[in-house]
C-alpha cells in the first residue's frame, strides 16, 4: 500500500515533465483554448451538482 501512494505521489519534476509534454503536443497557441474550455467545464459541472442539490432539498420538504 504504501508502495502505491509513494507511485502516486507527484513532485515538482514530474509536473514539469508534465508541462513539457503538454507543450510539446499542443503548442503554446493552444494551451489558453483548452484551459478556457477546461474551465467553463467545470463552472457547468459545479452549477450542475447545486441544481442537483436545490432539487433533492426540495423534495426532502
């Protein structure tokens, strides 16, 4: 088990081998497109799970 956390843990090298790599395949004219798309999809999701939770309040009255 602890082997498995130690695989899992991710240090500053490893995200800048993460950085790299995104670079490297997207380009640096890509990078704020995906972010911004990345982003609105997580505004929608979390807009999405607090009409999930005005719902099931709703019907708990």
């Amino acid at each position: 088990m602890v082997s498995l956390i130690t695989f899992l843990a991710i240090g500053p090298w490893q995200i800048a081998i993460i950085v790299m790599v995104v670079l490297l395949l997207f380009g640096g004219k890509k990078i704020p497109e995906l972010m911004r798309g990345l982003g609105s999809g997580i505004k929608e999701f979390k807009d999405a799970s607090k009409e999930d939770d005005q719902l099931e309040e709703k019907k708990e009255e």
